[in-house]
C-alpha cells in the first residue's frame, strides 16, 4: 500500500486511491464496529470527498472520507476538534428524535483515522431521495420545518462558543464587496457587476436594527435541499452537518425556505406557511423573524456566490445557477418584502 503526504503523491480523486482508502477503512471499521464488511460502494456525489455506501451484514453503513485540500484537518488541531464536535452534536439530535443519521464512535471519538493520516466518519445509512428545488411538496415543507424546528430547539441547550462564527456587519460586508467588485472590473464580468450592483442597493438600504434582537445559537448553515432526504410526505433525513457552527438559527430557516419554496422566480407562500408551521410546534417565532432570515442569508451568500472566480470554478457553476436565483429573487423583491413576509 503507497503511502506518503496528503497532498500531492495521492489525491482522492484518484480511483487506485479510492479503492485502497476503502480496503483500509473496510478493515479498520470491521474491527472497530464487529462488523463484517461486504463491500463498499462508492458514491459519486458531493464535492471533493470520498464516499461509499459500506454494506454490512446488520445493514448498510454510510462512510465519508475527508478531503485534506478541503478541509486540512491533519494541518489544524482546532478544525479537528471542530468536526469531532459537529459529530458528536449529530448524534446527540438524533438521539434526541431529530431525523439524521447516528454516527458511530471509534477508539478515540467519532472522526476515525487511517495510518496515512485521512479521516473519515461512518454513520447510519439513509433511505430517501433529494427533491429538485422549488419542488417540495406542502405537506414536505411541514415535515422540514418540524424536523428544523426540533433541531434548533435542542441546539439551544448546547454551550455556545465564545463569539459567533458570522455577525451582521455592513462595513464588513462592503469591505469584501469591493474587493470582489474590483476582481469583477478587472476580467470585465460584467454579469457579475450586474449582480453586484443590486446587492449594493440591498444592503444600503438594509436596517440592520432589525439584527439587534437575533440570539446567537448553533445551526445546520448548510440547509438547502441536496443536504435533505424525503420519503413520501416526509423528512426522512437532514445529512452533512460538516458546516455546524454557532452563529444565529435564522440562517437554516432562510435557507431552507428558498431552497423547498422557490421556483421560476415565485416564493410559494402556502408551502412557507407549512414549513412556519411545523417550526412553531418547537420554536416561538417573533414578527420580524422571517424579515431578519433573509436579511442574513442576503449578507453571507451574496458575499460568496456574487463572484468572478465562482464563476470560473466549474465544480461550483451547477450551484451556481441555483442560488444567484435565490438572491436575485431577494433583490427583486427587497422593497416589498417585508410585506410579504410579515404575515407568514
């Protein structure tokens, strides 16, 4: 078996390479669970790491290895301990009845090593299929925002860090967006600078009063409909927490609400009452609460998607597409939004 740096002389993205991580992991897991392994399955979705579907006599297993390139946890301790958090709070929802996979322990904790230094984590496997966006049903919009509204709810109770990992900040935003405007002028996008204009009227005219009453509290951060499996009229599972951070629970609702309820430029406003809904049975919702969430999804994604070299990324430009929708819808409507908002 080659070994050598994360880097460089094997990369994930090498097929030999794959297959040897998981005869490693295959071995290593089947002494650590007591488990005979039957076969792994590679699965090609997602972006950088590795994962397969590990079948085993008691049932399928589900296995991410984590990309160096992506995340570097073998260079920085305190992302490891990050992402060891992120899986124990995992599993603690869903012991507590949170539909998303449990996660199973090793020798140390719930990341998992290999000799070569790769980390991987093995949880439950997962029955479901992804929605496209804008597709999910009313009686699905419900179920999520039950299943967030639970979530949330228990991640209240979880010691928070020391400062939130994001904060509504207008000269930090347009700190950041005039660097990207002036990496926009210089390749002369000018469909970018289209974009970036309308975020600029945005936030100008942003009242960021409205932040003054958001909690800090721990979230997803990642909620949008790749990250959600349905079966029938229901959830079956919220995946990849990888992003779990403290920061404040608007976000997820924000987020999922545009993801589930957004489509050909219509904010279906039946499916955000079944998603409020089924939110309120765990959280009380303030009135300018919903206002507040899209103001802050606004702030982080505009930041992020409304660049050149997104563009130019081809990994990310399928995203792309999905979610400069979202935030031009937000553009679009930003006048009238809090309007329509304020009755949902």
């Amino acid at each position: 078996m080659r070994r050598g740096h994360l880097k460089g002389e094997l990369t994930l993205s090498d097929t030999a390479a794959q297959t040897g991580w998981a005869e490693q992991i295959a071995a290593q897991a089947s002494k650590q669970l007591g488990r005979k392994i039957d076969d792994m399955v590679p699965i090609d979705k997602g972006w950088l790491n590795a994962k397969w579907k590990m079948e085993t006599q008691e049932g399928p297993l589900f296995v991410k290895l984590y990309h160096p390139d992506r995340y570097k946890l073998h260079l920085h301790a305190d992302r490891l301990t990050a992402m060891e958090q992120t899986l124990r709070l995992q599993h603690g929802l869903q012991t507590a009845g949170v539909p998303c996979p449990a996660v199973y322990a090793g020798q140390v904790g719930y990341l998992h090593q290999l000799p070569s230094g790769l980390h991987y984590a093995v949880l439950d496997w997962s029955e479901g299929d992804n929605v496209p966006a804008g597709h999910f049903s009313e009686a699905q919009m419900h179920s999520l925002g039950a299943a967030t509204g639970r979530m949330h709810a228990w991640l209240r109770q979880v010691p928070p860090l020391a400062k939130p990992a994001w904060q509504p900040d207008r000269a930090a935003y347009f700190t950041a967006w005039e660097l990207n405007r002036e990496k926009a002028k210089e390749a002369n996008d000018t469909v970018v600078l289209g974009w970036q204009s309308k975020s600029q009227r945005v936030v100008e005219s942003m009242d960021f009063g409205i932040f003054e009453g958001a909690v800090p509290g721990w979230l997803h951060w990642d909620l949008w409909v790749d990250n959600i499996l349905v079966h029938g009229r229901d959830v079956s599972a919220i995946v990849d927490f990888d992003r779990m951070t403290m920061a404040y629970q608007d976000i997820d609702v924000a987020r999922a609400l545009l993801s589930g309820a957004l489509r050909n430029g219509e904010l279906d406003t039946a499916k955000v009452r079944s998603f409020m809904d089924g939110y309120r049975e765990y959280n009380t919702v303030t009135d300018n609460m919903l206002l507040r969430a899209f103001s802050m999804l606004f702030l982080i994604e505009s930041i992020w998607w409304q660049r050149t070299e997104i563009r130019k990324q081809s990994e990310l430009r399928g995203l792309l597409t999905r979610f400069i929708e979202e935030m031009n819808w937000i553009g679009d409507n930003w006048d009238r939004l809090p309007e329509q908002l304020r009755e949902l």
